[in-house]
C-alpha cells in the first residue's frame, strides 16, 4: 500500500488532496484541503512571491495535519509547451536520446533555458510496418519552475514528481468517463488564471492547451470597471452569472454587462481551441465536454458552453474515481470541494517512476 500527496498551487489557493493506494492499484482519498493565497502570490499560473507560498503551504500542512513531506506538484502557465508527436520507436533509451537532439524542433523554448520531459502513451505503426511512439513533449522554463520547486522545498516538502496540470486534470477524470468507440472528449478545467484543455480517447490525450485566462479575469474586469473590491466583485459575479438571465438579475445591467463580455471571450477561446484540434489530419470527433474548476460553477457558463460548442456538457467528477475514506467531509461538503480537486487528485495519481 502506499500514499501520496497532490500538491496543486493555483492562482487563489494550494490544495493538497492525499490518496492511498492498495496493492490492487484502487485509490482511496483520504485527506483533501485548501488555504488561500494572498493576492499577487501567483499570477498566470506563475509563482511571484515563493515565500508567501511557502508559508500558506506550511499552513496548510498544520492545519490539515498533514504528515507526508514527498508531494507531487504541477505547472502550467504560458512558458509551458506542449506537442504531441509521434517518433520512430526502437527502445526507450534510443527514444530519449532522440527527443533530446530532437526536442528543439518542436519546441520554441531554447532547451538550455527549459525543463523536458515526455510521455509515452501509445505505440503505432507507421504506413511501412515500423514502429513509432506517440509521445506527449513538454518544455516548462525553468525561471516559471524554479521557484514552484523553492516554495515546495521553503515549506520542507520534498518535490518528487513535476506533471502538466492539464494531464493530471486528464487522470483524475478520464477513468470514470471513459470516452466511446467512434468518440473523444473534451475536458475543460476553468482556473481563476488559467484553463486546461484536454482532448482524449480512452485516456490517452490527443491534444493539450493552456488558455492564459480563466474567471479571475471576470472579476478583474468588474474591480477595473467599477471601482468594486475583489470580494464584491466576486459576489456580484455569483449573483450575476452568465446567459440569457443575467440582464434581470440582482447585480444589475452593468454587471451583466461586463460579466457577459468577459465570459464569453473565454468561451470564444474555448470553441477557437476546439476548432484548432478538429483542423488536424487525424482528429477524432469529440462527443462530449466536461468541465471542472471553480470557474466551472458560474450560473449560466455550462449553456453558453453547450451553445457554443453543440456538444453535451457536462461537470467532471474525479470523486467518482476513488473510494473515499474518513475525511472528515460530509456528502454536501465534498460535493462543493469536487469542482476544485481535479488537478491536485490527479497529481497525487501520478506514477512516481
């Protein structure tokens, strides 16, 4: 048996989700908890102030009696690249030999100023019988990285697995909707600064992105706009929401207004990600679109969603993926931390090898 700890530093918050696994390979979560951020501490899914970080993790460790100090942790911010290749396969030493004199074709960071790494996630043959690796490459600048690694190491954490958000996002959820036959899906992680993107079929992703915007931008536009503080901007926005009722709602038509344009712009970005997979040669039709992330819960979102996209949509439900143990958390309680628990689930699902 064994226990890990996904450790997911996000814009507004670190959440920490703990997990232990029996030797049939089934997850159980056991501890899951938040603490938030100070503004400013992280922006655009970069860690500005490791300090302030280190000390809300210590926190969180503290009053969540957290006891294990190796944790998995991700990234993902626009000094993050992601391709997906397929390669001529003849051994995994030869793979990594040729990815890194290779790496630098697919990739726009100069290698020496970047972390890699890759995933093997499926072997194909080429149209002559060889043998190729599809393999997710992802180059993270090390100055985005670095200090995620200080303020983990500040907090007395041992850092042990580096993933993308977007494929921990992708482990957490993909078991429990696996997707058709003749189909993929879409998974959309809406962060207060970020939004993962994810297509796949059968696990296996077919396409990764990273929308450098997400519903802080919805709120940051109401404080700009309106002189408002983050807290009632925040407040107006969940009163408000998005969608053919937000005109006539409590928060009023300016509100509306601003929360409506702000909305929909990521909306755009998400339908424009989505046309851009489905230009590729081989891109298999998506069926269906899950979304997770705090952002996910505005009033009116999943509509506008559906609408755009004419595609089913519906919430993502890592909880559904484990066994739950004593945490602590009644039903109710659990049910509206789920939204916020993707990536840190996924990260403490990661192979450590």
């Amino acid at each position: 048996m064994t226990t890990s700890i996904g450790l997911d530093i996000g814009t507004s918050a670190v959440r920490a989700a703990k997990v232990r696994i029996n030797r049939a390979g089934e997850p159980t979560l056991d501890q899951i908890g938040q603490v938030m951020l100070p503004s400013g501490a992280v922006s655009d899914g970069e860690v500005v102030d490791p300090d302030a970080v280190a000390e809300c993790i210590r926190t969180l460790w503290s009053e969540w009696k957290l006891k294990h100090k190796k944790v998995a942790i991700g990234t993902g911010n626009q000094q993050c690249v992601t391709r997906i290749v397929d390669v001529p396969y003849t051994g995994d030493e030869e793979l990594r030999e040729a990815l890194n004199l290779q790496a630098q074709d697919y990739v726009p960071i100069p290698l020496e100023q970047a972390s890699l790494d890759f995933t093997v996630v499926e072997h194909l043959e080429d149209d002559e019988g060889g043998r190729l690796a599809r393999v997710i490459l992802v180059a993270a600048g090390r100055q985005s990285v670095d200090p995620i690694v200080e303020a983990v190491r500040q907090a007395n954490l041992d850092p042990t697995v580096l993933d993308l958000n977007a494929l921990a996002q992708l482990r957490s959820l993909s078991p429990d909707h696996p997707s058709s036959e003749s189909g993929a899906h879409l998974l959309v992680d809406i962060g207060s600064a970020v939004t993962d993107i994810v297509v796949h079929q059968h696990g296996t992703p077919q396409f990764v992105r990273e929308l450098m915007m997400g519903s802080g931008d919805i709120t940051d536009a109401l404080v700009a706009s309106l002189g408002m503080t983050a807290q009632e901007a925040e407040q107006r926005k969940a009163e408000c929401g998005c969608g053919e009722d937000a005109a006539s709602s409590p928060a009023g038509p300016e509100v509306a207004r601003i929360v409506g344009d702000r909305a929909g712009a990521l909306v755009s970005e998400i339908r424009g990600s989505l046309d851009f997979y489905r230009a590729q040669v081989e891109a298999v039709p998506v069926t269906q679109v899950l979304i997770t992330g705090g952002g996910s819960r505005m009033r009116g979102l999943r509509e506008e969603l559906h609408s755009a996209l004419d595609l089913p949509i519906e919430p993502g439900r890592a909880l559904s993926n484990v066994k739950i143990g004593n945490t602590g958390l009644d039903e109710a309680q659990l049910e509206e931390a789920e939204p916020f628990l993707c990536v840190a689930m996924g990260l403490a699902l990661a192979p450590t090898s």
